[in-house]
C-alpha cells in the first residue's frame, strides 16, 4: 500500500504543477497585455498634445491672416521686410511705409516665431507667387488629400536631423486673392492653398521613449514578482 502511494502523489505533484505554470503564464500575458496597452496609450497622449498644439497656433494665424485680409493688408517701415516696393505711402512724419499682404505677414511672422524655437509655419500651394513657397514632397501629397476634402494632414518627419511633428489645414481661395493670382491657377471657393506647421517634437519623442522603457521595466517587474 505505501509503495503506491509514492506515484500517486507525485502525479498530483505534476498536475498542480502544471496548473501552476498555466496560472502565472495568464497572469503574466494579462499584465504584459495591460501595460502595453498604457503604454500604447499614453504614448497617444503625446501625439494629441501635439495635435492639439497645432490646431491651437492654426487657429491663431488664421485670425491674424483674416484680420490683414479685412483691413486691406498693414503698413510696415520698407526696410523691415523684402519684397517689391510697388505700393508705398508716406505717414505724418514722412517716412516711407510699404503694404504687406496676408502671405507676406505669414511669412514674417513665421520667421519670428522660428527664431524663437517656438514653431515654424507659412503657406503654401501648387503654384505660389513667392518661390520661397514652393511645397515640399509632404505638402503636395497634403495638398491633395485636403483638395479632396480631407479636413486636416498632420504626422512626423526628420527634418536636418530634428523631428517634425508636420501639420496642414486647408485655405479657401478669396476673390481677394484673384488680384494677385491672375494665371487661372487659383479659383474662388477651392482649396488651392493651405497654412503648414512644424513643431519640434524632439522632446516628446524622448518622453515617448522613456515612457516605453519605463512601463517595460514596471511590466517585467510585476510579471517576476509573480
């Protein structure tokens, strides 16, 4: 009777064992599931910071471009942004003032704000007055997809070696906008050009990271602990 009782129990050992094995490997496959899945989605949140930094600077630049637009274009001293001359008027105390149209003042604006690390933006379209303009590969493919209907363009690019979160909204064409534009290229009513964004996004790319890291080491820790 007692030499029975050895294979028994070390069967009972076995299938517990097994059991065992098949508990921690759920436990385990649930909490690796549950940190990726924070992971997942905090890195999101990253993503919608981003998102929703660019939508907040469109809608600040929009206002300012209807602003100029409504109000005729602003006056600048002629020595404080290049361009053509062609309209200048002298103020009260007899200095040259030179007008600025809505893309112009993008354009100066963007360039401030650049200098200052804040972000970079302009305008664009498939055939912009100023060469400066031109679309790059990321603005044509967005160009397109917003011409169809596409409400906004948004994603990342490595730009001289920084990364880029990139950001484009549509601009519909003005009748004002025909006084310059006078090819035929640009109509009223359509989207034949657009407002676009760069915003450094080296920082959160690095918080992206060491966010990962972190909940893998969290997520290991707790699986070994198990």
């Amino acid at each position: 009777m007692v030499a029975n009782r050895i294979p028994i129990n070390s069967a009972k050992r076995r299938t517990t064992q097994r059991y065992l094995g098949l508990a921690i490997l759920l436990i385990s496959l649930v909490v690796a599931s549950s940190f990726l899945g924070f992971t997942y989605r905090a890195n999101a949140l990253f993503d919608t910071l981003l998102l929703e930094e660019a939508r907040a600077f469109q809608k600040e630049i929009a206002l300012v471009r209807r602003w100029v637009r409504e109000n005729g274009g602003v006056y600048v001293r002629r020595g404080n942004m290049k361009g053509d001359p062609k309209e200048i008027v002298i103020d009260q105390d007899g200095e040259l003032l030179q007008q600025r149209n809505t893309s112009q003042v993008t354009q100066e604006l963007s360039h401030l704000s650049h200098q200052a690390g804040i972000v970079q933006f302009g305008s664009t379209s498939i055939a912009p007055l100023n060469p400066f303009n031109t679309p790059d590969d990321f603005e044509l493919d967005g160009l397109a997809k917003l011409r169809n209907g596409q409400a906004e363009v948004y994603g990342y690019e490595v730009i001289d070696g920084r990364l880029m979160f990139r950001y484009m909204s549509p601009l519909i064409t003005q009748k004002k906008c025909l006084d310059c534009h006078t090819d035929g290229s640009f109509q009223a009513g359509r989207v034949d050009s657009v407002l676009t964004f760069r915003i450094p996004a080296d920082a959160i790319d690095k918080e992206k990271h060491l966010n990962s890291a972190w909940m893998a080491l969290s997520g290991a820790g707790v699986v070994v602990l198990v």
